[in-house]
C-alpha cells in the first residue's frame, strides 16, 4: 500500500492531537529527552542521545499503528520523522 502525504498527515494530526497535553524533558540522569505528560505521570517516548534511539511506549503507539494500518517500517520512519521535529521547533 502506498502512503500518500496527505494519508501521513492524519496521522501526525492524531498524535498531535492526543499527545498535546506532553511536555519534552531533558532528563540529564538518563541523558534522554522524554515526551511525558505530568498530569498522568504517563511516558509516550524517550529519545536517546548518547545512542540516537526512540523508544515508544509500545501500548500506545501501537494502538494508533493498528487504526491506520501501517507496517512497521513506514510506521516507525513516521514517528521518528515526526519526534525530530518537535525537537527541531518545526
């Protein structure tokens, strides 16, 4: 299945939408940036610097992968894609 742009932007527009409420922490204890809503004390992802991963809280955005049905690899590129620019200010 071909992904169009617009088909991507939905779903950055879900997460936006219901990760709204998360502030981006440096966590200097862990040397990661953390996506994490206080009021829930729940975590969405964590990037990490020294090593350049994302991890995802799989519960969640798996949940989303499934509502779209996307493959990992377009899924994960998209996310990936989506946290560097939070991180950018984009």
């Amino acid at each position: 299945m071909n992904y169009t742009e617009k088909y991507k932007i939905g779903v950055i527009k879900q997460f936006e939408k219901e990760l709204n409420k998360c502030e981006i922490i440096y966590n200097p204890n862990t040397k990661g940036i953390w996506f994490i809503n206080r009021e829930t004390k729940y975590w969405y992802l964590e990037y990490k610097i020294e090593t350049n991963y994302l991890w995802w809280r799989y519960e969640y955005f798996n949940r989303i992968k499934k509502l779209f049905a996307m493959p990992d690899e377009v899924f994960n590129k998209l996310i990936s894609e989506w946290v560097e620019n939070k991180l950018n200010g984009k």
